[in-house]
C-alpha cells in the first residue's frame, strides 16, 4: 500500500518523511493510508489515517474465547452443539 502523505508549512527531505513512515509501522505494527505534517519551525505535527479494520466478534462458548468453531475438535463441537442457549423473555 503506498501512504500518502501531506506536508504544511515548510519542505521535508524525503527521508525525513521515510523515517515518519517507518515510525508509525513500528508503533501501530501497519502502514498508515495517510499521513499529515505540519512543520512549525523545528517542531513537527503528526496526524496519522489508517483504513478500517473489520470487527472480529469474540464469544465465549463452553469457556473458551473464540472467533469462530472451526480449531474445535469433535468433542468440543458437540459439546457447543448440546449447550443450552438462553434467551431474553419480553
């Protein structure tokens, strides 16, 4: 994915801004999809913008957190399968 990215107020050598990419790789471990500068004399303002992640639901079932059934063996398949599930009387 290339990052674009926006610089106000003042030039950045392309290292510089290399080195701001790299910075938000190793802090939120992915690539941002935008990244805003603000260059304020020595100081720099950085606003990162990083696509939406899908939500994973995570249950728990039969005392296990899991996203889904399909690691379970046979014994813990039928187990989910025989549970009782509990509803909400209105």
């Amino acid at each position: 994915m290339a990052c674009i990215v926006n610089v106000t107020n003042g030039p950045l050598e392309q290292q510089e801004i290399d080195a701001y990419i790299a910075r938000a790789i190793d802090k939120y471990g992915r690539e941002p999809r935008q990244i805003d500068i603000t260059v304020d004399g020595d100081e720099v303002e950085l606003h990162y913008h990083f696509p939406k992640q899908p939500f994973h639901r995570i249950r728990r079932i039969t005392g296990y957190l899991v996203g889904t059934l399909d690691r379970f063996n046979n014994g813990k398949r039928a187990e989910e399968k025989d549970r009782v599930k509990h509803t909400i009387a209105q």
